[in-house]
C-alpha cells in the first residue's frame, strides 16, 4: 500500500506541473483573446455600404490611407508607384489603387478574408512590415474612427492580428512543455497500472487504492 501511496504523489506532483502549465500559457492568451474578440466583433457589425465607401473614395484622407496600407500588407497585396503630390517628380508607394482592386472590390468577400484570416501562421516578413504601424500614434481606433467606421474596425483587427502574433509566439514553447508533461504522466501510469493490476491480483487489501490512482490520470 505505501508503494502505491507513493506513487500515487509522483502522479498528482506531473499533473499539478501539467496544470500550472497549462494555466500559465492561457493567461498569456487571454491578454490578447478580448481584443481579438472586439475586433470580430466589430467586423459582423459592418455593412457592405461601410466597405463600399471607403472604396468610392476619390482621393482617401492619411487616415484611411494608412489603414488600407496596413490590411494590404497583411493580406500581401503589393502597391504600385505613383506620382507623389507633394512632390511631381518623386514616386510612391501606393497602397490605395490596388487596395480598391484586389480587396475592396467585393465587400462581402473581404470581409470574410478578414473574419477567415489565418493567425496563426503570419510570415515573419509580413509582421516586420506592418508593426511600424501598430506604433504609429495616428494608427489606433480612436483616430482612424474619425475617417471611416469601415477604417477603425479594420484598423482594430490589424491590431488584434499583430497582438495575437506575438502572444502565440510566446505561449507556443509552453504548449511543448504541457505536451511533454502529458505524455510524462501518461507513459508512467500505463507502466504503473499494469505492475499494479498485476500485484492487485495477487494482493486484493491494495484494491481500495486503485480509484484515487485512476482519478488522478484522469484530472489531466
């Protein structure tokens, strides 16, 4: 009996470090899953006529600019050089034109890339791109709102996006740590419930011990 009593312990000790593990890597997902939440939250609330505007626009303001430079980046959709006005013989990037091409041509269809977009597999190359706008003062909701409702809840997903990136990143190698601990736990008691059963046959009084060993494997 105390063999089993002792093992029992190793038991609960691999499930408590699979538990807090476990427990530590949700807390860094939850800094980013509200935000996440707001922001699709935002996206089922828009309209076709709210993408709609922003694409009749003729000439867009900095703000809606910006944001539709950040959503091509993250959807890598290249720009094309243009004149730049504030200078007639230098050229630009321009985000806008394609943009209002290949994204904002069917407002339905973009609005289910953006729901649909996959987070957890940005390439590198596009998050070193686009993070100088998530610093950008004039890139948050707040001020974007002020341009376009379309714009601000783009912008608000870009963030999310950007934010979940790097909190995945971070949660990924404790998702290892849990998995090995699950396994650990699991290898040892198969191994232990097989000696067990074993001496159980022989040794009936050890049989009472046998539901805490069972219900300790299944708390994992």
């Amino acid at each position: 009996k105390a063999k089993v009593l002792v093992q029992e312990e190793e038991a609960n000790g691999i499930a408590e470090k699979a538990s807090a593990i476990a427990a530590d890597a949700q807390k860094d997902l939850d800094e980013a899953l509200p935000a996440l939440a707001a922001a699709v939250q935002c996206l089922k609330e828009l309209k076709k006529a709210d993408i709609d505007e922003v694409k009749n626009f003729a000439k867009p303001t900095v703000r809606v600019a910006l944001t539709m430079e950040a959503v091509c980046i993250m959807f890598d959709t290249k720009p094309v050089m243009d004149k730049d006005p504030d200078n007639p013989g230098k050229k630009i990037d321009d985000f806008f034109g394609p943009s209002k091409k290949v994204l904002l041509n069917d407002a339905n269809r973009f609005l289910k890339m953006l729901q649909q977009f996959d987070k957890d597999h940005i390439p590198d190359k596009v998050i070193r791109k686009v993070s100088p706008y998530m610093s950008n003062p004039d890139f948050t909701p707040a001020m974007i709102e002020k341009a376009s409702v379309a714009c601000k809840a783009i912008c608000m997903w870009a963030h999310a996006m950007h934010t979940y990136h790097f909190v995945a990143l971070g949660v990924a190698p404790k998702k290892a740590k849990l998995a090995e601990a699950q396994a650990e736990l699991e290898d040892e008691m198969v191994e232990e419930l097989r000696k067990w059963m074993g001496e159980l046959r022989e040794d009936p009084a050890l049989r009472p011990a046998v539901p805490k060993f069972v219900l300790a494997v299944r708390m994992l």
